[in-house]
C-alpha cells in the first residue's frame, strides 16, 4: 500500500502498543522477535520493558519522527515495502514475528 494512504491517519494508529498480540508471545527473555510493520515502535519497545525478547527487530513502510522507532530498546529498524524489499537474516532467525494489521495492506502475502 502506499505511504500516501497514510497520511490522513491520527497518530494513536501508529504508535499504541498492542497489548492483545504481546499478551500472546511466550516468556523468554532469549528470543528474537520480528515486528512487520511496528509503525511508531511501541509494541517492541512494550516488549523490551517486559523482558520478553533479547533481540527486537522492525520493519515499517515509513519513518515516522518523534515516535519509539529510534528507541534504544529496539535493536533494528528497516524502513522497506515488503511488497518489493527483503532484510537479510538467517532463516528461522526469529522465534516470534508479530505482523498485526498488515497482512491486509500487501499484494501477495
């Protein structure tokens, strides 16, 4: 989906923590996780603040500024459109990805 489909958005929708998916994810400190489109970073820093992952990863469509997504808590950021672009880990890096209210945003999931 473009990122101009975005514009007209409130910030609240990129940057809520979703509770309901960490809620989810298996207690382990040790684990990688993977959020696909992480918009303002607040889940993956909620789950770093838990102590619920070593490793957190996300990707997004757009930088947006003033948001989490420069946090220090999160170990990387890529700004791609995964309908084009790929990251470059090993497979079977991450032990929980978490893509809540994206699937529907790309054109051959």
């Amino acid at each position: 989906m473009p990122k101009e489909n975005y514009s007209g958005k409130q910030k609240i929708y990129f940057t809520k923590p979703r509770l309901d998916l960490i809620s989810l994810m298996p207690i382990n400190p040790k684990q990688k996780v993977l959020e696909i489109g992480m918009g303002g970073g607040d889940t993956l820093v909620e789950i770093k603040l838990k102590n619920l992952a070593g490793e957190t990863v996300g990707i997004d469509l757009m930088d947006l500024p003033d948001t989490n997504q420069q946090n220090p808590l999160i170990d990387a950021v890529f700004f791609i459109d995964l309908d084009r672009d790929e990251i470059n880990y090993p497979d079977n890096y991450f032990d929980v990805i978490i893509a809540g209210d994206v699937l529907e945003h790309l054109l051959d999931p």
